[in-house]
C-alpha cells in the first residue's frame, strides 16, 4: 500500500513537471486567465447544485401539502419560499443558467486542451529534433528498449495527457468545493441519533465519511494492478500498429519476397500480446467494477435507509427526507472521488509515465549528442586526429586514425561490407557518440546523400530541393535538374503529392538525390553509394554531370566506381586502419 502511494504521488510530481513549462510560457497569461475562468464557471455549477437542493426540498413540501400554486411557482417564477432570507428561482430559471454556465465551461476547456496540446506538442518536436535527439533514441533501442513509439507518445499520449489532466483537475476542484459546500448543509439537516446512550449530532456527515473511506480504500486494494496493466496495453497497441505501418511503408518488398505469411505471423504475435494484457486488464477490471458499481448502487439507497427511522418519527417532512439523499450523495461523492475515478487515474497514470520517461530520455539523449569524437572548429581540410570510432556494444570500427584531406581532390573510401565506411561518415557529419579523438570538419556547404535516399511529405518539388525550401528554388531550375539526372519526365509533376518511395524505383531515387547535390551545390559533397541502384553507363553520365555542373565540389564517396572523374585519393578502412592506397587516375 504504502508503494502504491508513493508511486501514486511520483506521479503527480512527474504530472506537474509536465505541465509546469506551458503554464510559465509566453502563454502563461492566456492559459491561466483560461483556467481560472474554468475553475470559476465550475464552481458557479456546483452553487447551483446547492441551490437545486433547497428547491428540491421546498417542491416536495409542496407537493405533501398539495400546494398546487406553489408547485406552479417552483417551476415557473423567481420567488421567496416561507420562512426563507433569500430569493429563489425556479426550477426553470435554475436550468437554463446552469446550462448556459455548462456549455461554455465545456467550450472554454476544449479552448485550453487544443492551445495547451499545440504548445507541448511543439515543445516535444523541438526536443526530440534538437541535437539529433530521435537518431539517439533509436540507437539505443537496440541494447535495451528504453522509448518506445516515440511517434505514439507525441501524438496520441500528449492528447490523453492534456484531457485528461484538465478533466480529472477540474472534477478534483469541483468536488472539493462541492464537498465544503454540503457538508455543512449534510451536518445541519442530518438532526442527531442515539448511539450506545450517547448523542451523535450530525450523524449523516459521519456515515458519509465512514462509507467513503472504507470505499476508497477498497477501490485502490483491488485496482492497484491496473496502472502497470494499462501501461503496457499502451505500449503492445502501439507495437501492433507500428507492425501494420512496417506493412504499409513496405508493401513491394513484402510482396517481392512473398512475405505475406510471416507478416501475419507477427502481426498475429503482436495482436496476441495485445489481447493477452487487455485480458488481464478485463479480469482486474471485473473484479473493480464489481466493488465501484455496487458502491454506487447502494449510496443511492443507504442515505434513504439511514434517514427513514426521523421521517416515521415525525421529526423531518417528506420534503426534508428527500434532501437528505441528495446533499448525502453530493458530500459522499466528493468524499468518494477517488473510486468513482480511479480508472481514469490509472490511465492519466500510466500516460504521464510514458511522457515522463520520453521526455527524459529525449534530455540524456541530447546530452549524449555532445559524446563522441570531438567536432572542432571548421577549417579548409577534413582532418582526423585520433579518431576512435565504436558501435553501441564496444566494438572498434576504427582506431585511432589520423589523416588530413584537403579541398579540392575527390576522395574513394573502400572497404568490405559491414567494416564501419559509413559509420566514418556519420562521425564527419557529427551525429555519431560512440567513440573518441578529434574532427575538423570543412569549412563551407556540406551535403550527405546516403544509399537509401530520404523523401518529406508533400509534392515533388519538395523532395527534389529537400532540405531546403520550396520557395528557395524556381520550377524551371528543379526542372532543369531533373532533366540534368534523366528525370525529364518527372518535370511536369512538381506540383503533385504522392508517396514516391513507392513510385520511383531505386534507381530514379538515387537519380532524384543527386539532382538535389546539383541545386544545392555543396562545397563537400558526401556519397554513401549513393548510384549502387544504377547500371554503370549511367553511373558514368551522371558522374560527368557531377563533376562538370559542380567544380568547386570536393566529393568524398564510398563506392565501387569511379564517381569523380578526375585523379582521386583512394582511401582503405580494413581492421580498424584508415590508410591511403595510392593514387587512381580515371
């Protein structure tokens, strides 16, 4: 029990860090001058709440009394009921003001989830992308699966974390004052009862904290399990549906390879651990609903039963009788928030965890950015100095290397597949952490065209100029570089969006990447086989288109062909050894 609760309470500290950054924002005005107006159209209900009892209690006094004129008031007119100090309204008056205040207290609510989920949803994306924090997270999750569906925990539990924060927020202040707004009216219609020879004032307050302490503790006995059952739910649901994403992205190779059956073998596997944990959340979740509805289900009757001894004594008239339910369940279900929302505590729970924990390893993800080789100040050469480069299990790729490469001679880099070529590659471009020594990267533009090329959402065009800006290019200057790789016939769908991954083949992928390198124009220009896709006539046209339409380009490529057209330096990564080779003319 005493676990439970602190992890209980971790979660409302990790809750409030979550939500601490958005309410200090430059929006910090806006969105707590929002939730005040929230918290206060919230309580103007739960006033009216108060209200509606004493009219509840005067309408059945009238109707004992068979006070036709009175019931008509009751529903129709502001008036003062016998004996009152106040003015009352009708019911009707009541109704619609308290409709009038629910509405736009829903409508407000809405305004703050959607502005409070825009601001943290761009606060995530900024982090995530800053300092290559995603490529990071992914590398880790080889060793041990630290974030998980880091796309699901942006999307879909942000959504949840906003709602359902704001939700369970506002009932916890309403049900607070709706609690200090009975409980005196409970103690003062409750009368006094006799037990064991001595006077009990109030007695109906004290049956209502008794019946709400013994629910709530019950409640957390038997639902404790559920907020590791419904974290783990999140986490096989999105598993599953990253399966059918894989199946999605990738529908010409599964067909190619005939891979149909296996995909549903592990589409079937992973749906069966979804279903084995919603099981398992089914049986825990039986069991709760068993106490939770019975609970509910009898404190509709026991305050009646309770009451019932003072009605056939004479001492409170029907009108008082029926009070008493209604203002014993108002201070019941205050006392009794915990049960009646425990399982939406245990989701909010289970979704700050996850949140929490992303956002914690987004941060050490960005502190490892600054781990790994040294990047030092840009100059005219690439140099190595003492380069050490690993993989994330401590194997060496290459040791201790140092070399100078200076602007202007374009550079092949060899080596048997698997040997660390392009890992080298990424270590120049400063993304990867493991390992040690010093980088000097060129001064000027640097572009990397990997084998397997990128492609954003949106038209062509964009892909064509990416990462740069559509507006930054003309059509006829994409066009021409369409036309310069042996796309021309691409140059008529600019304006179009499609999935060209799926469209282009390998080959015109490649092609379309290295139209990119003739906009861009880099001063280094990085190719991880960047043509492999090609056959070798093309190869050797598109190299000359290189080599003529970019002079001032030194390319450094990772290739079984010549790519630069003109003397190269050949390097060698074998054993852990980066070594010079000799020089080839072409």
């Amino acid at each position: 029990m005493r676990r439970s609760m602190t992890n209980f309470f971790t979660g409302l500290r990790e809750g409030w860090a979550l939500a601490r950054p958005y309410f200090s924002s430059e929006e910090r005005f806006f969105a707590i001058g929002l939730l005040a107006a929230i918290i206060a159209l919230n309580l103007l209900m739960v006033g009216f709440n108060v209200v509606l009892t004493y009219w509840n209690r005067d309408f059945f006094d009238a109707i004992q009394a068979y006070d036709v004129k009175s019931v008509i008031r009751l529903i129709y007119l502001y008036h003062r009921a016998p004996g009152a100090s106040f003015p009352m309204p009708g019911f009707i008056e009541i109704v619609g003001v308290y409709i009038l205040i629910a509405v736009y207290a829903f409508y407000l609510n809405q305004m703050l989830q959607i502005r409070w989920r825009q601001w943290l949803t761009g606060h995530f994306v900024e982090n995530w992308l800053a300092d290559r924090a995603y490529y990071h997270i992914s590398l880790s999750q080889g060793a041990s699966s630290v974030v998980d569906n880091p796309d699901q925990r942006i999307a879909d539990d942000l959504n949840a974390y906003t709602s359902s924060t704001l939700s369970l927020g506002l009932d916890f202040i309403s049900n607070v004052v709706t609690l200090f707004s009975f409980v005196f009216v409970l103690y003062a219609i409750s009368g006094s009862v006799k037990l064991f020879g001595i006077t009990i004032p109030g007695y109906m307050l004290y049956v209502a904290i008794l019946y709400s302490v013994v629910g709530t503790f019950l409640t957390h006995l038997i639902g404790r399990k559920l907020v590791p059952l419904t974290f783990n739910q999140q986490r096989v649901e999105a598993n599953f549906r990253y399966g059918l994403i894989r199946v999605r992205d990738n529908p010409e190779a599964v067909a190619l390879y005939r891979g149909e059956t296996d995909e549903q073998i592990t589409l079937r596997e992973r749906f069966q651990a979804v279903r084995d944990n919603f099981w398992a959340i089914m049986r825990r979740t039986k069991a709760l609903n068993f106490f939770t509805i019975g609970f509910s289900q009898v404190a509709n009757i026991f305050p009646l039963l309770v009451a019932l001894p003072r009605y056939f004594a004479h001492q409170i008239a029907l009108g008082g009788l029926s009070q008493i339910p209604m203002v014993f369940g108002q201070v019941q279900g205050a006392f009794s928030w915990f049960v009646t929302s425990y399982q939406s505590l245990v989701g909010w729970r289970a979704t700050v965890s996850r949140l929490y924990g992303f956002q914690e390893a987004v941060a050490a993800a960005r502190l490892a950015s600054a781990n790994g080789p040294r990047l030092g100040q840009p100059g005219a050469a690439l140099t190595f100095n003492k380069l050490t480069l690993s993989l994330p299990d401590g194997r060496r790729l290459l040791d201790n290397a140092s070399l100078s490469l200076p602007p202007g001679q374009p550079v092949v880099l060899t080596g048997a597949s698997g040997i660390g070529k392009s890992t080298l590659f990424r270590a120049i471009a400063g993304i990867w952490p493991f390992g040690q020594g010093e980088i000097t990267p060129p001064t000027g533009t640097v572009l990397f065209l990997p084998q397997r090329p990128y492609f954003p959402l949106g038209s062509l065009k964009r892909s064509v100029v990416y990462p740069g800006q559509e507006q930054d290019f003309s059509d006829d200057t994409v066009r021409a570089a369409l036309e310069a790789v042996e796309l021309g016939g691409l140059t008529s769908r600019l304006k179009a969006t499609d999935n060209w991954v799926q469209i282009l083949s390998g080959g015109e992928q490649q092609r379309l990447a290295l139209a990119r390198a003739l906009l861009i124009k880099p001063d280094w220009l990085f190719l991880d086989e960047a043509t492999s896709a090609l056959d070798a006539p093309l190869a050797a046209r598109l190299q000359a288109v290189l080599t003529t339409s970019l002079p001032n380009t030194t390319m450094v490529s990772i290739t079984h062909r010549d790519m630069a057209g003109s003397a190269q330096r050949h390097l060698s990564l074998a054993g852990g050894t980066l070594a010079p080779v000799g020089t080839t003319v072409a």
